[in-house]
C-alpha cells in the first residue's frame, strides 16, 4: 500500500529541482492498450554524489534481457492498481529498497522496444528523488546493485556506438559504456531522455 501524497521535503540541487518541476507536468498515457504489455521501472536518484541506481540483471535462461544492466523495474501484476505500484513493488522486491509516493519526482515519456525480437511491452519509467542511499539488498533476480554518478553519464566518453550480438545477428547500438558493463537498448533510452531534461536550460 502506499502512503499518501506528501511533498518532497529534500534540499535539492539547482538541476534536481529543474527536473522535479518539469517532471510535475507531465501527463501520464493511457496504460490499456491490449496490444502491449506494460510494465514500469524506477529511477532512483540519491545524493553525495547524485547517483542512479542501476542492477545487473542475473543470468536465466529464455530471458531476453538475461545479465543486461538496467533499473529497477518489471511486468505490472493483476495486483498492482497501476504502475507506479508496479515500479515501487518491483523496486522493493529486487533491491530491498521502499519507495513511496513521498519520493516521487514525476515520469517520462513511456517507452518501447525498436525490435522485432522482443515481446510488445510498454515502460513507464518513474524518477523518485531519496535524501540518502539505502542500503541494497539484491534478490535472486538481480546479480549485482550499484550507484552510478550522474556526471559519469555525461562525460563525453561514456555514450558511443557499440556492436552487440542480438538473437545470432550482429548490431550497432547507442550504449553507455561504463566500467562494469554497458547499458543499451531500453534503459539506454530511459537515460538518455532523462539527461536530456537535465541538460535542458533553465527557463
């Protein structure tokens, strides 16, 4: 269950308030499209420095993102009422961490798969801002938890064309390349279309 709507009570950055406020405005599509499978991640974002939270993805097989690094995150159950709980559920599961709708910043614009390959799903991915790390305490799902420095996504070295091999077929993709691994595809574009309203000037 989710606690009731409270403001966020943190002493933001000049950038992390920027992005709360645009954030605010965003309307959230309509999640009933038949055609799709939704499912919703979390962008948690924490201090000293500002970081993300990012997992490795454990090893399975028939799991087409099986070891993938990613966010928090997974497939809407009958249970969830909508997918922001879906995000704080799945958030809670994998990494041990408990959000509520007093850490929510906002939401992007959903996304979905470029290939063929993939099943239909739609993410809405959802940024909630927390005053300090948590501790992380991965499931069986997840190999690997980390936070990753803000200012490291936006190092002009670290996004850049990679090849990959995607169901027996080689491809070049936009990856971000960092020390443990890259991060491409999905939550390549989740990223990126958050550093974009980061990087967006003041108004």
């Amino acid at each position: 269950m989710l606690r009731r709507w409270l403001p966020i009570a943190l002493a933001l950055s000049g950038r992390l308030a920027r992005l709360r406020e645009r954030l605010a405005s965003n309307q959230f599509t309509t999640d009933d499209d038949p055609s799709l499978i939704w499912a919703a991640v979390a962008i948690v974002i924490a201090p000293d420095p500002e970081s993300v939270l990012l997992i490795r993805r454990a090893e399975r097989i028939g799991d087409p993102w099986s070891g993938h690094m990613a966010l928090p995150g997974g497939r809407r159950e009958s249970v969830d009422p909508d997918l922001l709980t879906t995000a704080v559920r799945e958030t809670q599961e994998e990494v041990g961490i408990d959000l509520s709708q007093a850490d929510l910043a906002g939401s992007l614009e959903d996304v979905v798969p470029r290939t063929p390959v993939l099943p239909p799903i739609a993410v809405r991915p959802f940024v909630f801002f927390l005053g300090a790390r948590s501790r992380l305490l991965p499931n069986l799902e997840v190999a690997s938890a980390e936070w990753v420095p803000i200012d490291r996504f936006l190092r002009a070295d670290t996004r850049h064309p990679v090849r990959i091999e995607v169901a027996g077929q080689t491809r070049q993709v936009q990856a971000y390349q960092l020390e443990n691994g890259i991060i491409w595809g999905m939550t390549e574009r989740i990223l990126t279309s958050l550093l974009d309203v980061l990087a967006e000037p003041g108004q």
